[in-house]
C-alpha cells in the first residue's frame, strides 16, 4: 500500500525520543494512530478529523500526536518503555461518521525497545 | 459497551477447502461490520462491509451477509487458496459517535497446499 506512507519502518530504541511520520495520498479527511501488540488486534490510540483531534484515547503522556496538515501525522514518543514495543499503524479514513468508517492502514512501523 | 467475538486461534485447511469464520457482534442498532485481512509484515486490508440487515458484502472471492437476527456477519468462502493464509479480523463501527473501529481478537487461517 503506497498511498499510506509510514516511516521509519522499524526502530530501536532505548529510553529516547523519536518521531514516527505518516502521510496519506487519499484526500482524506480523518487519520487515525492504531497500536497493535504481538498477537492481538489494532488498538485506537488517537484520531483527527479535519486536523483537530476528536479522540484521544487514555494512552500515556509520554505519546504525543501532532497533525501539521490533514495529509500528514506525526507521533512524538519520550521515554519509551518496554511495554511500547508494538507496531504502529497510521490509517485513515474519508470522514468520522457515525456509521461507521472505512479505514485504510498503511504498513506499520516497528517499535521496539531494548 | 459494543464488543465483537469471532472464532478463536487458528483454522487449519486444504487448499480447495470451504472455510468458514464466525463473527458475532453486541452493539445497538444497525453497526457497519467489516471484515479485514492482515498478512505477516502489513497492515490490516479492508476486505468489504455491510452496513444493514441482509445486505451481503463480498471481495476476492469472501463474502458475508448481515445478520441482525443472529447478530452475525460470518465469512465465508468456497475455495481456499495458500496465498489466502492471514490473519482475519471483524470488526464493528462504534455506535457511540466515536468514528472508532471496534475489532475482533483475530483468527488465524493456515491453507496447506
């Protein structure tokens, strides 16, 4: 899936600060933060709609989002702790309704922390 | 709260084998059910949804129709293949205005050739 760009892939970290980025090409108006630990199912930890956030799921403090434009989101992570380590999957979404949405995933990126 | 249940672990086939995964759904009204796919390495890929009562959603050969009466939207598919090995999830739109997915614990499909 090239129309949902993440980066980096994949990152090792030990108790520092990174950035994960994500761009979509979908004029989409929604874009959403997924995390999925080994064997279980996507977890929502953020959502934007429109650039403002509508959702923030009770994640820790240490995960701040940022969406500098309605195609683009970031994920600003401090002091990651063991139990960060997971993919990350950005998605969006042509709208937030109440329906329900269509998402669309891009490829993940792979944290883990040593 | 809205919740999803679907069969649990892994299903073990033959290629050509007719496959059949259960979704169970608790929410109010009419939720949008989904199905996803999720290959080793990706994110999960939307496979097709249904948003209302017996309406049928299908793609590359799956298919499921909504069930209100047994709050189900089982997939289903005639003829497996080894490329179809994955990971499949169900998953429901929240009913509380949330714009959130609510999604299965997942099933394992394993296709031997």
């Amino acid at each position: 899936n090239t129309k949902i760009t993440q980066s980096p892939r994949y990152l090792i970290l030990g108790r520092a600060n990174k950035s994960l980025e994500c761009e979509q090409h979908l004029g989409h108006n929604a874009m959403y933060w997924y995390k999925q630990s080994a064997e279980k199912p996507p977890e929502l930890m953020f959502l934007y709609n429109l650039k403002q956030l509508i959702r923030n799921e009770t994640v820790p403090s240490r995960f701040i989002p940022e969406c500098p434009d309605s195609s683009k989101l970031l994920l600003h992570i401090s002091a990651v702790d063991p139990e960060d380590s997971a993919v990350y999957f950005c998605a969006s979404s042509q709208e937030r309704t109440a329906s329900g949405n269509t998402l669309y995933f891009g490829e993940g990126s792979r944290l883990i922390v040593v | 709260g809205d919740s999803v249940t679907q069969t649990e672990g892994q299903v073990a086939l033959s290629e050509e084998d007719f496959l059949t995964i259960h979704c169970n759904y608790s929410a109010s009204g009419y939720p949008a059910l989904f199905w996803y796919v999720q290959y080793p390495g990706e994110g999960p890929q939307f496979l097709f949804r249904a948003s209302r009562d017996k309406e049928k959603g299908s793609s590359r050969g799956f298919e499921a129709t909504y069930d209100k009466g047994t709050t189900s939207f089982h997939l289903r598919k005639a003829s497996v293949q080894e490329s179809d090995s994955a990971v499949y999830y169900c998953a429901l739109g929240d009913t509380g205005n949330t714009g959130k997915l609510i999604f299965g614990l997942g099933t394992t499909l394993q296709v031997q050739p």
